[in-house]
C-alpha cells in the first residue's frame, strides 16, 4: 500500500476520491492535480505507477510551496489541533464547547447532540 502525506491510499479508489482522503486536499485541489498532470480523475490509485505517484506527490508539494499557507497530511492534522487547543485555553465559547465535546456551530443539541460527545470519545 502506498502512503502520500501520511495518508494509506486506497488502491480501488478514483484518483481524485483518494486524493481527497488526504487532510488539506478537498475535491477542488485533488481535480486540479488531475488535470494539470493530465491524468484521468476518475481512474483507480492502484492503476498509477510509481513513477505517476511521485510526480503526484511533487505536484501537491510545489502547490503547499508556492501557497505558503497550504498544508497537507499531519501538518495539516497539527495545525489544526494547535487552533483547537488555543480556543480552548482562551476560553472563548466555541473552546469551552470543544472541550465538553457538544457541537460548536450552533447546531441543536436537543435532539442530535450525541453525535458530537460520541465523536470526541
């Protein structure tokens, strides 16, 4: 199984849907990367070759060079904890919601609040 940024990718899956499962990467990005290597978005990870794979991966990391505020992967994954842990440590509302693990965008929780605290263990 092949890694990119930390991510295992799913050999069956479409190209820009594995791409996609990497943090920082959304639908955009993942078909912008097909279309400027010139590879079809809807062809399986598995079908690349490595050779495919590595201009892939150099191809994401000129982008996060080039847009200095672009991550991928677990930078992605530590920037944003760090944000969620100085929310917490001010103390604004959506920290103290984060902490107690009830939704922070001003979902209802009368009913469907479970899934949050079930989220955060």
């Amino acid at each position: 199984m092949t890694r990119l940024f930390g991510v295992y990718m799913n050999k069956k899956k479409a190209l820009w849907v594995a791409l996609s499962d990497i943090p920082g990467v959304g639908k955009k990005t993942a078909q912008d990367a097909c279309q400027k290597l010139g590879y079809l978005p809807t062809c399986p990870w598995g079908k690349l070759t490595e050779k495919q794979q590595r201009r892939l991966q150099l191809w994401l990391e000129e982008q996060a060079f080039q847009e200095k505020a672009k991550l991928f992967g677990t930078d992605f994954r530590r920037k944003n904890q760090k944000e969620k842990e100085a929310l917490i440590s001010l103390g604004s509302n959506r920290g103290i919601r984060l902490r107690k693990g009830l939704p922070v965008r001003g979902q209802r929780t009368h009913s469907n609040g479970r899934t949050a605290r079930r989220r955060l263990g």
